[in-house]
C-alpha cells in the first residue's frame, strides 16, 4: 500500500513538471478559496436583503470560484485540450448548482 501511495504522489508531482503548474499552489489555492467564496455568498444574501447592488458580489464569488482554474490556465503550459474541456464542465456544473442553491436562499423570505 506505502509503495502504491509512493507511485501515486510521483505521478501526481511530475504532472506539476511537465504542464508547468506547481500543484501544491493549485491545491492551495482550490482548498484557501472555498473559505472565500462562502463570504463572498454571505455578502451577496446581506446585500440583496439590503436591497444594494449586487455587482462587487457576484463579481467576488465568481472570481474565488475559479481562481484555481485561472491559475492552471494561466501558468499551465502544454495542457491537453481535454483538461480545459474538464475543467470548464466542473465550472459550469459547478455554477449551475451554486446558482441554484444561491437563488433558492435568496427567497427564502
């Protein structure tokens, strides 16, 4: 099993080499941003009960959304076309479903 761990964080770390995208910044910046997004929703429910524009945080929570993808597009070299296919999938799933729930707690009252 230690060995299988062993090949798989080598695996892993090579990916970082050979696309050019270091993946504990990634990782880093995938995990650091939930923490973010959350306030950013939290801002988002207050100024809509407020009734204040909601420009700046939709802006924010869409930006911590896909702060990590930014990160592998924008560093990333020689990524294959299917990671980008992948990953703009996760983020649209991802903002169909926050949508979603973020609609759903905005009329709550």
């Amino acid at each position: 099993m230690q060995e299988l761990w062993h090949m798989s964080t080598q695996w892993f770390f090579s990916l970082g080499e050979k696309y050019g995208v270091n993946p504990i910044i990634f990782g880093t910046i995938y995990v650091g941003a939930i923490p973010l997004f959350a306030l950013s929703i939290a801002w988002l429910v207050r100024a809509k009960k407020a009734k204040q524009p909601l420009t700046w945080p939709v802006v924010s929570a869409g930006f911590w959304f896909i702060s990590s993808y930014l990160y592998l597009f924008i560093a990333g070299e020689n990524i294959p076309w299917w990671v980008y296919a992948f990953a703009i999938a996760l983020i649209v799933y991802g903002s169909f479903a926050s949508y979603r729930q973020i609609r759903s707690r905005l009329n709550e009252d």
